[in-house]
C-alpha cells in the first residue's frame, strides 16, 4: 500500500498502513490518551442513538469495522461539513495519531465506495474546539480510491486539549471525481498516543522536561514546547517583564499597580494612591472625601 508525506508546522508528518513509529519501540506502555475522553460530532446520523454515537470513536474498540454494529461513528447523510472531536480534557503532549475508518469488513478497494468519503481530510490538534486555533496535523491533497489507506498513522509532535477531523464537500467548489458528493464522519476508532501528564517526556513519558519553568516540552528530545505562566524565553528562564504577567507574558498589569506578580497580575508592591484592592481595581476613597461627597 502507498505510503506518502506531507510537512505540517512544527514536524514531519509521515503516515502510512505500515508505518513504523520509532518512539513506540523506545517504550514498554504506549498510552492512548483518547481512550474513553468525552468525544463530540457534527451532525450524527440517527441523533441519540447510540449505535452511531461519537463516543464509538474512543471506546477501544476496533474489532467490526462494520458502521452499523456499534463500533463506528456515523454522520447523517447529506452534509457539507463533517467533524468529530475528542477532549483530551487537559492540554498534554501528543505523539501521533492513528485513524480506523469504516470498511464494512469487505475488501478496502476501488469497489469500497467509502474510500470516496474520507478523501479530503483533515486533522487538527487545538487548545479549543475550533479548529482553526490549533495547529494543522495532517490535510489529505493527494490520495485517491486506490491509494488511501484504512488505516491511517499520523505523526503531528505537538501539544493541545483537542483532536479534531474535520471534512467539508462545499458548494461552488471544485473536487476530484473520485471524492464522494457530501461530507462524512465514519470513524471506528482515534487513538491518541502521547503523554498522560504534562511535564513529561521520553521512555514511558517518566523524564521531567529539563527546565524548571517549562509547561510543555518535545514528547522526544525535552525542548520546551511552552512555558508555564509569568515565564519566556527558549528555555522559559526569562521571568515576564515589569508591567506583564501571565501566559508568554501577554497579558498587561493594572496600570493603577506598583508592580505585579509575573504569573498571576496580583499587585505585590502595593497601589498606586486612590487605588486598592488585591489587582488595585477599586478606588480607595477616604473617610474625609466621602463626607465632602454628601
């Protein structure tokens, strides 16, 4: 089966049937970080039945391939946008990802007609459920019937909350003819594989990330990724500059404060005069103007 290549942001994507993940073979306990995390779709074909529901998707199971047996999730018929979602219910470091479509359990060839329907895909990895916060893992430009697999493998070293696959057929715009008219969600099975806690790395994600101030670091090598809030710098060993705190340092002090905590905004130092309050956002108005106000 063919394989084939496509460079995302931050790493090389590289996926295929038989692809050979090395970071497994550096570990006893590869952990699939998806399984049983609440799970989200658009559209569900038989709303509230839960033969097609999106959870199908993260339940471990990937036995029957076959989408009306309760292992798959099934969008409804006719749609333009398709998408599915997992919440990983924190934001960890991910490693790759593996994709089971639906095959009905016959031969994954030109006379599977849905092989039509995953053509086109994307798959995303975000801090929210909207897709475009995240970073893009994978966007399928090249597959046809006969070179798409079933079984996809997607390498994408990044961190985030949400796994997102996402598929459009719209109107007024141009798709191969190999591509099905409306868009579908028809997945039996995502795994997430990546690190259970944030902070680790390596061989069973049991090694620390190397600098103190580091959130997220590279599931493989430990280069920070991301730093904890009030920190910057390659290596987060920088402390945010006066007048910011918080999150790469973007968020701004009080004005009406003499100095604030880098992680958090309090006002450490104290008010400027007529201000108080632990972020000095209430007037401090004294007993003798309050008696002048009457």
């Amino acid at each position: 089966m063919a394989a084939g290549r496509f460079v995302c942001p931050d790493a090389l994507t590289i996926f295929s049937y038989f692809h050979v993940n090395t970071f497994l073979n550096d570990i006893t306990n590869a952990v699939n970080i998806a399984l049983n995390k609440p799970a989200h779709q658009l559209n569900q074909y038989q709303p509230g039945v839960d033969t097609f529901d999106a959870s199908n998707a993260v339940d471990g199971k990937k036995s029957d391939l076959n989408g009306l047996r309760g292992q798959c999730v099934l969008s409804a018929d006719h749609k333009e946008i398709a998408t599915w979602w997992v919440n990983l219910t924190s934001i960890l470091s991910i490693h790759h990802i593996i994709i089971y479509y639906r095959t009905d359990n016959v031969a994954w060839d030109t006379n599977n007609g849905y092989t039509t329907r995953i053509l086109g895909f994307s798959l995303y990895v975000s801090n929210t459920t909207v897709r475009t916060d995240g970073k893009l893992c994978f966007k399928d430009t090249s597959f046809n019937r006969t070179t798409v697999p079933a079984i996809i493998n997607i390498t994408c070293i990044v961190h985030g909350q949400y796994v997102i696959y996402y598929n459009e057929r719209l109107p007024n715009k141009t798709y191969s003819s190999y591509y099905s008219p409306d868009a579908h969600n028809e997945l039996c099975e995502v795994e997430v594989y990546g690190c259970p806690t944030a902070g680790l790395y390596g061989p069973n994600c049991s090694v620390p990330c190397p600098d103190d101030n580091c959130q997220y670091c590279h599931i493989e090598t430990g280069t920070c990724q991301g730093c904890k809030p009030g920190y910057k710098g390659h290596r987060c060993e920088m402390v945010c500059p006066a007048g910011f705190f918080g999150k790469i340092c973007a968020e701004k002090c009080n004005t009406t404060c003499k100095g604030c905590n880098n992680v958090n905004g309090r006002c450490e130092y104290g008010c400027h005069s007529g201000w108080k309050g632990v972020y000095c956002q209430a007037r401090n108005v004294s007993n003798k103007t309050k008696q002048n106000l009457k």
